[in-house]
C-alpha cells in the first residue's frame, strides 16, 4: 500500500467525526450515524485507492451504512480491504459520553475478514500479553495469565465490558477472580485499542459485540503489536449460511490475528468525536473546528497522534 494512504485516511475519519459530532447530547442517533456516513462516504471518494467494503457497520440497527461490497475511492490502484464504521458509538452521540470514535481500516486485498455484520465474541489484550490468553480458557485463566505478563496483581486489572445483560455470567467471573471492571455502554474499539496504551489503564477486553468492531480493532491491535481473539456469533441457520456463502468454512471456528488480518500491512485511523482517555472529541467554534486523531500502520509500527484545525467556511463539503 502507498505510506500516503496514512494521511489521507485521516481526512476521511475526520470528515466524519466533524459531521456527527454536531449532533452531540441531542439524543438523535440514527441522524449522527447518517451524517458520518454521509461525509465519510463524500472523503472517500476523493482518495487514490480502489477500495472495497468488506466488512461494514448498520446491519444489526438498520442504521445508515458503508455497505459490504461498496465500493469507495477515486477507482485508481492500490486495491484495497476496507473496514469501517463511521460512528463507533451511536448512542454515546446521542447522550454525550465517552470514547464515540469515526473509524477506518484497510489493508491490501484480499486481507481482512470478509463477514457479515453480527456479533462475535472477542478477548483482546496488550503488547505485553500477546500469546497469553486464550477465548476459550476459564475467565480466571485468562486474568491470571495478563496478571503474570504485566507484571501485576489479579486486584490491580482493569477488564472492559459492554454492559449488556448477556455479560451478567461474564461480569460475575471477573469480579470472583478478583479484578476490577470497567463497563462500558457501546464502543469496544476504543476499548481494544486501549489495551494497547498502558496510561489508559485498560488491560483486558472481554465479551460479545459487533463483528465490523472486532476486525477494526483487530488492524488497531496488529498496529500496536497488541492481540484479539474472536468467534463469530450466528444467531441463526440463515446467519449461518451466510457466513458459508461469504467463505467462512467454519463459522464459528476460533478467529486469531492472522484470520482477522492477514498479512504484514495494514493501516488504522480514528478520530474523536466524544471526549475519551486516548482522544478528545471533535471541538467547535464558529466556522473553525478542531479534531484529535490516531493514525498507524502495522508495516512501521508507526502511531502517530493528529490534531488538526478546519476552517469550514473553506470546505462546506469536509472535503478540501
């Protein structure tokens, strides 16, 4: 992949947070997600990549979508994967919490996982615990395991946990085990990728979400030298055969790194639209907007922290 691509990735995620961010605290999520869509989709066509979705948000909530098999760029080489979402965080929007994030992924074809939008369960880490864990260990393995790698006591963990009744078993085990819980409403990517950063204070990300989300944090994660595992979640024989139809051999086989992301390349790019512990969220004064951006590639190893200022009088379109 061209190294520009890193940059240009980053107009498109903050297009889209620019856009979405109006509608903080307004209690209007379905409106946020279209107006991201909107700008992110408006971006995307201005970049020189052949990109096609392959794993996308708004399916499961019958929100606005980048739908999988869409096609986005200027049509030009390189042929790219694309995964996305262009609000994580819809209903953190609408009430004006934490961590909502604009977010994009790609990487060469033919990558990443090609998956329908549904639930998957995930267990995500660290640098420092990459080959330590297991999804399908007992909870209390796996915090013992982090515990040891890190250097830590089981007290002193943090675990994230989409508060959802279906997590009350999970919920029970960490707090048995002895670890500390941080639950989250929505947004486990910015959850995944702060395992990632030690000053977050997050160690482990464990239970069920969205699929689009996991692959997404899975290129964060490779970028980070961090790791996710996951296993996908088909409700139903017709989720089920799609899966089929889409290549999956064995739905609901374990998914480590290399099944999530193949490959030695791959670039993540995020940016805040809410205030959070890694970015903060898009600001406004005027015709002048300022956003907080977090741009890597997995080839490099490069993170790179983007703030940026945007006169919009110059580019009503989000696109300049």
């Amino acid at each position: 992949m061209e190294r520009s691509l890193t940059m240009e990735l980053v107009r498109v995620t903050e297009a889209a947070a620019i856009a979405s961010g109006r509608w903080m605290g307004y209690g209007k999520k379905d409106e946020a997600d279209a107006a991201a869509t909107e700008a992110m989709r408006k971006v995307f066509d201005t970049i020189p990549m052949r990109g096609t979705v392959v794993i996308g948000e708004g399916e499961m909530d019958e929100a606005p979508m980048l739908y999988i098999g869409e096609r986005v760029g200027m049509g030009y080489l390189p042929e790219v994967d694309v995964a996305v979402d262009p609000l994580e965080g819809t209903n953190i929007v609408a009430k004006g919490l934490w961590n909502a994030l604009s977010v994009v992924a790609i990487s060469d074809k033919g990558q990443l996982l090609h998956a329908p939008d549904m639930y998957m369960d995930k267990i995500a880490v660290g640098p420092e615990a990459v080959g330590q864990v297991d999804i399908d260990a007992p909870v209390e393995d796996n915090l013992k395991a982090v515990a040891r790698a890190t250097g830590k006591d089981i007290e002193d963990l943090v675990a994230v946990v989409l508060d959802r009744p279906r997590h009350a078993k999970l919920i029970e085990d960490i707090r048995k085990a002895g670890a500390r819980i941080k639950l989250i409403p929505d947004g486990d990517v910015a959850a995944a990728i702060h395992t990632g950063f030690p000053d977050t204070g997050v160690d482990i990300l464990l239970g069920s979400g969205g699929a689009p989300e996991g692959v997404l944090s899975a290129v964060a994660l490779k970028c980070l030298g961090g790791e996710i595992q996951g296993r996908l979640l088909p409700e139903d024989e017709e989720q089920y055969q799609r899966c089929v139809r889409m290549g999956l051999k064995d739905p609901r086989k374990v998914l480590r790194m290399d099944d999530l992301v193949k490959g030695d390349d791959a670039i993540f790019a995020a940016t805040g639209v809410t205030d959070g512990e890694l970015l903060k969220g898009v600001r406004y004064k005027g015709s002048i907007a300022r956003t907080y951006s977090l741009v890597m590639r997995a080839k490099t190893g490069t993170i790179r922290f983007v703030e940026g200022t945007h006169r919009l009088e110059k580019k009503p379109n989000l696109i300049l």
